[in-house]
C-alpha cells in the first residue's frame, strides 16, 4: 500500500494532513459549482491545496501507517521518511514529483513548490455517491419553438371543438330523421294507406300464421325433461290394457277386414300383449327411490344422480324445491358421508350403477355437463 493511500484515506476525515520534513495537505470545503463550458453541475466537494511551510510531524500520518500496517510508531515514521525521501529525489532530478490519486508537485525556480490536486474521487463525506448532473443550456430556438408551440394550441382546440360540434350535428339530424319517419309511418298505417307489403306483423300474428308443429317440437324444453323422466316412473297400479290396447288394435286393424270377424283377434291380441307391456312397466321400476323422504341419511346401495353439492342444509333444500318445480319429484338430499361436509342434491336415483350411466347422457341434455353418479 502506498503513502498516497493513507494520505487520501486521511483528508476523507481530517482538513489537513502533514507530510513531515515535505508540506501538509489542506481540504477545503467547495460548494457545487456549474461548468460554464461543459454545461455540467459538480455537487459540493473538498478541495485540497499544498502549504509548503507545514513541516511539522503531528503524529497524524505516522499512526495511521502504525495502525493499517501493523507496524510500531518508530517503524511507521521510518517509512515516512525514507517516502519523503523519494520524493525530494524525484524533485531535484525531474522537478517533478507525484503523489497518485492526491496531486503532482513541481519545483520551479523562484516560486518555490506548486501543487496540482489530480484526484478523480469525491472527499466530502456528505456528497458521497452524487454524481455530476448534465444541463443542457437553453437556446433561442427553444424559446421561438415553445412560444410557437403555445400559440398554436388554442388553435388546435378550436378545430378540436369545431370537429366535435359537427359530428354532434350530424347524429342529431340523423336521430330527427329517424323520429320524423317513424311517425309518418304510424300514421300512415293508422290512416290506411300503408301498403301491405310494408307492413310489419307482430309476434303473435307471426305464431298464428305458422303451421303448428308436432306436439313434441311444441312442447318446452321443461316438458320435454318431464315427459324423458316421467318414462323412469311408471304405476305399477295403472291397468297394462290400458297401454297395451292402442299398440293392438292397430294390427288387428291390419290383419282382418271385415269388422265382426276381427272382433276376435282384437281380444286375444290384448291378452296376449299383457305379459309385454307388464315386462317393459317393470323394467323402469328400478328408478323408484329407497325412500319416500326428501333425505337419504344412511347408506341405500343406490346410484344417485348428482346435480350440486352445498355446504347447508338450507341451500340443499332451496335447490332440491328448484328441481321440483321443474318436474323432478324425485329429487333427494344426500346427508354427508363420513369426512365430508357437502349435502348433495339428486335429481334421479337408479338400482345400479350401470342404469345410472345409461341415462346420464339424456340427463345432461336437460340438467347440464356437470352430472354425475354417487353409489351411495
């Protein structure tokens, strides 16, 4: 390590620091200043000067080599010394001498010993890590530009304006246009002479002059969803003659003209149609619930149809009573099982889980995606 850092280290806390038998350093506060050349702004600094008459050891330098390098206070002014030394040998065979990051040293006959301070690194402690800001100068162009610049802005706001007052002249007219035509066309059509091509039929007209669809197409969606379910909830009570008669009186019709000898074949076609039609009544049977309640408590080995889930009770039966109002009677609550906390809400509950599966597809055309199937 050099003196020159010792020395630099030293003015960051001291004004002034002596080299013996050479001169002392002295650091004097400068305020910021402004370059007029560069056009830049310094922050405030220590500016270091030479007085060549300070030759007196004060100790200063001489423990801050002791205590850096570890050295005894006779060693560390050893090592001063024999730096001074170099640098009065530089001087008298140069007349010049440095003192790297601190400043040069020039003799000049008859002025005695000038010093420059070279140093690139800021030794005010308050100013640490400022760095030094550029302003860029204002010119007469920049004036003439700004002023311009302000003239020309309320011109462009009257133009702005004037774009805008246009514009709204123009929907106003077309709204007025609109309004006038429209009352014109009312009482044309009230007076009668409004030709009929123009005019215009309402909803209700429009339905009565369509042809009426087929009573599948007619019916609601929601009738549609009752009529696919109702198909899962036979009577077991309702006579099966009752269903098996219209699918055999239109073979007997087939078979026999003459009336009185297809009398006959009528009867044995309805007695024979009973075991069918009691084996496709059946068949649906299984879609029946466990229970006649609106909660399953307890386990049942069913397959229930799960629409949602809901963290009360309360809102279980709010969309249990919605399901009902749109045809499906037998929607159940499902308590929760052991480690849940959902009550679930069945739309439609089977005897396996195979017939659940089956009629999820026609289930999710009517009660959405979201479907599925709890054995429970």
């Amino acid at each position: 390590m050099q003196l020159s850092d010792h020395i630099r280290t030293l003015l960051r806390d001291h004004d002034c620091v002596i080299i013996p038998d050479f001169g002392g350093l002295i650091a004097d506060y400068a305020p910021a200043q402004v370059h007029p050349v560069r056009h830049t702004l310094a922050p405030p600094a220590k500016r270091v000067a030479f007085n060549q008459s300070l030759t007196r050891n004060d100790g200063l330098l001489v423990d801050a080599l002791s205590r850096s390098l570890n050295l005894s206070t006779a060693q560390a002014r050893l090592l001063v010394r024999d730096a001074v030394a170099r640098l009065q040998a530089e001087l008298d065979a140069s007349q010049r001498t440095e003192l790297p990051g601190v400043g040069v040293f020039r003799q000049s006959a008859g002025r005695g010993l000038e010093f420059e301070y070279t140093g690139n690194q800021n030794l005010l402690t308050a100013s640490y890590g400022l760095p030094e800001l550029i302003s860029r100068p204002i010119r007469a162009t920049d004036a003439l530009l700004a002023r311009d610049r302000q003239q020309s802005a309320p011109i462009l706001a009257v133009s702005r304006s004037r774009r805008a007052m246009k514009t709204f002249r123009i929907a106003a007219t077309l709204v007025i246009a609109g309004l006038i035509l429209s009352i014109n066309y009312q009482i044309a059509d009230a007076v009668g002479y409004l030709p009929e091509s123009w005019k215009l039929t309402s909803g209700e007209e429009q339905t009565a002059a369509q042809p009426a669809a087929p009573a599948e197409e007619a019916a609601p969606p929601v009738a549609r969803q009752q009529a696919a379910l109702a198909a899962h909830d036979w009577d077991d009570s309702a006579p099966a003659t009752a269903s098996a008669a219209p699918a055999a009186t239109a073979p007997a019709a087939v078979v026999s003209k003459p009336a009185p000898v297809a009398a006959k074949p009528v009867v044995k076609a309805r007695a024979a149609t009973k075991p069918a039609a009691a084996v496709s009544v059946a068949k649906p049977a299984a879609a029946k619930p466990a229970t006649t309640g609106t909660t399953i408590k307890s386990r049942t080995g069913r397959s229930y149809v799960i629409v949602g889930a809901y963290t009360t009770l309360a809102h279980a039966e709010k969309g249990r009573m919605a399901l009902v109002n749109h045809g499906h009677r037998n929607a159940r609550i499902v308590f929760p099982a052991p480690g849940s906390r959902k009550f679930r809400l069945s739309a439609v509950d089977y005897a396996n889980k195979a017939e659940a599966q089956k009629q999820l597809p026609v289930l999710r055309k009517h009660l959405g995606s979201s479907l599925w199937v709890l054995n429970y």
